[in-house]
C-alpha cells in the first residue's frame, strides 16, 4: 500500500439484498477501491446493479453485507445523522435529472451545496461564486434554472457537487438528459476538474463515454466483472 | 481521519444554522406563492372571524359599559313584594322618610300607580296601556331624568292639574311637543302637560308613564297615596350596605314582603348575555380555525410528495432526518402565521367597519390578535408535524430516484 495514494472509496465484499421471495440480489461480492485523484466510469446496462451501487458508495442506501470506507470513515459504524455529516462533506452528487432548485439564482443552488456545514450564508455564496467560474458559468450567476439550458444546468449541478471539495464526487449519468454536443463538454467537464485534484466516480450505461475515461469498472448482474486497473474481485483493503 | 469509523468529532456533522434553517422553511412557500396565499386564506378565515367576534363583543360592551357608567349603578328601586299568602303587599306611607334616614342614600323618591286611566281626550277610547303616577318634584333628581320639552312638576305645578309625560307616554299620546298647550283627560278631567321626558334608559316603566304631583292627584282626582315604588339614589361605595338594610327599614315587620332591585344590572346581564352568544361564536371560529388547519396539513402532505427530489437532493447534501423535518414544520408554521397575521387583520377592520357603522366606540382587543398569530403559528406547527415526519421518513435513495 506504501506506492499508493489515500484511497477515498473501499468497498470490500460489498452485497445488496432487496427483500422479495426469494430477495432481489442486486449487487455480490463487489470489492472497489478508488483512490485520490481518481476519474474512474462504473459501466453497465440497465438492472445491472449501478444504481444499488450508487446509493451505497453515496451513503444513501446501506449495504446488506461487506464493508464501505469512504475518506477513512467506516460507513457501517456511523448512525443515519453521521452519514448525513459524512455527505454534507465529504461525498458530492451530480443527478441525471439535475435536481435544482427552480426558484433560487443559479449561485443559490450552488451555494445550497454548503447549506448543512453549517457556514453563513455570506461565505458560502462567495464559495459558490468561484466554484460557478470554475464550471464556466460566471455569467451566468443570477439566473434562475428555468432559463438556463440543460447543460448549463448540469454545470450548475456539477458547481454544486464540488462547491466543498468532497473526497468524492458522485455523477450519476451526468449526461443522460443532454445531447451529445453538450454531453462531450460536460465530459470535458469533469476531465478539467479531475485535472485539478478532484476525484470522481461516473456512473453511466453509456459505454463510449465511459471508453473516454481513464478506469472503467463494468457492472453485471450484481457483481464486478471487469475493472481496467486489474483488480477484479480481489481489492486488497487495509484494515 | 486515522481511525476509521470511530470519531464523533462535531465538526463533521451536519449542521444547519438557525437563519437558514428560517430560510430554508420558507423555501417552498416563496417558490408557490398562488397557493401559499389560498392555503393561508383558509386559516385567515379562522382567525378573522375569531378576533371580529372578540373585537366586535367587546366593542359593544365597552359601549354597554359606558352606558351604565354614565347612568350609574347606585340607582335602587324598591317596590312592594307579596305577603306570605301570596297577596300583594303594600309599602308603609312612612317608607320614603324611613328610606331618607339611612346615612349614604342621597335621595328618594316615591312614586304611586293611580288606579285610573289616561287618554288623549273624550273623544278616545284607546288608553294605550300607559300607567298614571303620582310623584313628588324631586323624582327628577333621583333618576337622573332629562327633560326633552318644557319643564318638570316643582312645588307649584305638583299641585296643579298639570302633568308631565314619559317619553313612550307621549308618543302613544301623539304629543311631539308643547306647541299648542296640549292636554291629556284623566278621570274625566282636563290636565296640562307641562313637560316631556327623555328616556330612561334604567327605568323603562316611567317612560310609559304619566305623572302628576301627589298634592293634585289627592285634590283633582281623590287618590290616596301610597308608594308603589320608592326610587333611591346611594353612596355609589355603599349601595350593597344600603341594599342589604332596605327591606328592613321600609317594613320592619315583615321585610320580606319588600322587593329590592338595581336597575342596572338588568344592563349587565345583558352584557353577560352577549358573553354566551360571544363564545358560541367564538367556538365556530374555532371549528373555521381548524378546518384551515386540516387543510394546510393536506397541503404539506401534497407538498412532501411533490418535492420527493428536493428532499432526495437536500439528504444528498447532508441534511439530516431532523433538518427535513424542521424544514417542513417551519414551513407549515409559517404559512399558518402568514394566515394568523391576515386574518388579524382583517378580524381588526371587520370590528374598526362594524363598530363604527354601530356607532360604538372601537375597542379592538391587542391581546386578540396577538392570540391569533400565536395560535395560527402553533396550529401551523402541530398540522405540518404529520407531513414532516414523512418526508424526514423519505428513503434518501429513493427520493432522489427518478419518478
């Protein structure tokens, strides 16, 4: 482990059951390791699992079996308040379908991104404000979502996601309601934010986006069946 | 951050502060301002009418108040009772001096129901139902009687055939004025008026009345006085003493065969009245309060399943169970109060509008709506506890799901 650097994301034999008769297995066996710094695709077709996978890595489903570490925090010891204080910091998400709020400014939703650390109102708008250039949409700061383009939106999203400089960056098929001009920019996107140091996870049933990025993990039927840095099935965690 | 999964360190949880927590719970209603303003009305109605209720009865009883202030309440009357075989007794002749000699009674006055009728001339047969009273000049003093037109008996016209008439009397009688020197015929025999009253508001029984002096009634018509009622006037601090000591000094014998009444609290009980009417009222104001109430917890129920994705997002941010929850309280207390504050409102003009069209003085009550913000607040809160609970209850990962 000494070659590498902090991992931000251990899953260790990670299963999902859904109860049913017999229950729905929606992920076995995973085992994932992301480090920092990482732009990593988890790829696969639809009831493949990625949405289970999503919701564990994000903390907002628990696993049935198996260990999740996200920045060095054991998920399975914290309560329902300690994952929301592990996602208000630590874990940010970027939604196919945008989720924003229609009836605030552009630099408000993004601002909301800080909204549960706890910081005043003043400071996180000035956070947000850097965080909106980041994403190219300086001028765009006071505009409502309403009159905005879906890929602005997504920046807006994406702005949002990174505005506290999570461990992780969640993006679940960022580019599933764009079309492909704008997709490859917000793909462009996501690169340029990687480059910077941000380590970030994109969930996608789309293969040739996923061929763009540098890792691609590739989901079926619950279980991991590819991962192009090797390591199938057998992630070697500290504990 | 070395060891994994054990750390309560406070720093990394979430926290939501009080000013955005406020701004937060009014989020959703500034982003639906059409249906903010209808589900508010509902509870505006509620409180409105509440707050009238209370604005406008203590309006008129302020006005009820004043009035009885104005007349006083050291007016007592004393009038004759029945004796233990259920005959009507009589008050002794002596009762008006005895009544004189109590230390706080200002003054009294005797009056005498004349067995004889009144009428506007010969020529009618119709005596309108209006009583003859043999009185003595200072009756005017006791009651506190106003005189409309001419004068009242004094020691001269008391002996006179001369009358005076009380305010009904005389519009039975069809006399508006004095213009003319009109007459009434009593017993067959002609009497001036001299005089109209005002009317009384404590002593309804004189203005159906028509008085004359006791020295003609004795010579003109043959009466014989006795005091049918005897009006005293006490020391406004000792009116309960007087009262307790009447029947005993106005029939040492047998004093239960005395009457003792106050005038006044006819009035007050009237205003004890308007109170039972007040709280039926005030109980449909209630039943409109919480109507309103129901109906902002249905809406916050339809809120919490339309904004399934913002709650899905805001747990995806980190808000914690209790911050979703807190948001939805705070929104639906809001609301509520945004009601409570237009139905004080508009409760105080319904009173201001009322009251003044009523021609009573405006009382509008502060503590009332200032009762009506709290309670629109605290209903608020408790109706938007149910719809709060379940969006705090919201699987985060199915929240923030697609739908």
């Amino acid at each position: 482990m000494t070659d590498r650097r902090e991992p931000r994301l251990q899953l260790l034999d990670v299963g999902k059951d859904y109860p049913g008769n017999p229950p729905v297995r929606a992920l076995d066996r995973v085992s994932l390791s992301v480090d920092d710094g990482e732009l990593v695709a988890i790829v696969g077709a639809s009831g493949s699992g990625k949405s289970t996978l999503l919701n564990v890595i994000g903390t907002l489903d628990r696993p049935t079996r198996g260990e999740v570490i996200i920045a060095n925090q054991r998920v399975a010891s914290l309560s329902d308040a300690g994952l929301a204080g592990l996602r208000s910091r630590r874990i940010g998400f970027v939604f196919q379908q945008f989720h924003l709020l229609e009836a605030v400014s552009a630099l408000d939703n993004v601002a909301t991104g800080l909204l549960y650390q706890g910081i005043r109102s003043g400071r996180r708008r000035a956070v947000a404000a850097d965080a909106l250039r980041r994403v190219g949409l300086g001028h765009r700061m006071n505009h409502r979502p309403p009159q905005m383009s879906g890929g602005e939106r997504q920046r807006v999203a994406i702005a949002r996601a990174i505005v506290g400089d999570p461990a992780i960056v969640l993006a679940d098929e960022p580019t599933g309601n764009l079309d492909s001009r704008t997709s490859a920019a917000i793909v462009e996107l996501l690169r340029d934010l990687n480059a910077d140091g941000a380590t970030i996870i994109v969930i996608t049933h789309d293969r040739e986006l996923a061929a763009t990025l540098p890792r691609r993990v590739t989901l079926h039927d619950g279980l991991v069946v590819d991962d192009t840095l090797g390591h199938v099935g057998a992630v070697e965690v500290a504990r | 951050m070395t060891e994994p999964g054990k750390r309560r360190d406070p720093a990394h949880r979430s926290r939501l502060l009080l000013t955005d927590a406020l701004t937060t719970g009014t989020h959703g209603l500034r982003s639906r301002r059409g249906r903010t303003f209808l589900t508010a009305i509902g509870i505006a109605i509620g409180i409105a009418s509440m707050v009238a209720v209370l604005g406008i009865s203590s309006s008129s009883r302020a006005d009820l108040i004043a009035e009885i202030d104005e007349l006083g309440t050291n007016l007592l009357q004393v009038r004759p009772g029945s004796d233990v075989l259920g005959e009507g007794a009589k008050l002794p002749e002596e009762a008006p001096a005895m009544i004189r000699r109590i230390g706080p009674v200002d003054n009294a006055s005797s009056v005498s129901t004349l067995d004889t009728d009144v009428r506007r001339n010969r020529f009618v047969e119709n005596t309108n139902g209006l009583d003859v009273l043999a009185t003595e000049p200072q009756l005017l003093t006791t009651l506190d009687a106003a005189i409309s037109h001419g004068r009242f008996l004094d020691a001269g016209t008391a002996t006179l055939p001369t009358v005076v008439l009380g305010s009904v009397a005389a519009e039975r009688l069809g006399i508006i004025d004095l213009r003319g020197g009109p007459t009434v015929e009593i017993a067959g025999r002609i009497f001036a008026v001299i005089g109209i009253l005002h009317p009384l508001p404590l002593n309804p029984d004189i203005d159906r009345s028509v008085l004359i002096g006791n020295v003609a009634a004795e010579q003109f018509l043959g009466a014989e006085i006795i005091p049918t009622a005897i009006y005293l006037r006490a020391d406004p601090d000792a009116v309960e003493a007087v009262r307790r000591v009447l029947s005993r000094t106005v029939n040492p014998a047998n004093p239960n065969e005395v009457e003792v009444s106050r005038p006044s609290d006819a009035l007050e009980a009237r205003a004890r009245v308007d109170e039972n009417l007040q709280n039926l009222l005030l109980g449909l104001g209630g039943v409109a309060l919480l109507v309103g109430g129901v109906g902002i917890a249905n809406v916050m129920i339809i809120s919490v399943l339309e904004r399934r994705g913002e709650i899905g997002l805001r747990r995806s941010l980190g808000a914690t169970r209790r911050h979703v929850a807190v948001q939805f309280v705070l929104e639906s207390a809001s609301l509520a109060t945004l009601g409570g504050l237009i139905g004080s409102g508009l409760g105080a003009a319904v009173t201001y509008a009322y009251a003044e069209q009523q021609g009573w003085r405006v009382d509008i009550p502060i503590a009332a709506l200032g009762a009506g913000v709290v309670a629109a607040l605290v209903l608020g809160a408790f109706a938007g506890l149910y719809p709060a609970l379940r969006a705090a209850r919201l699987d985060p990962a199915d929240a923030v799901r697609p739908a």
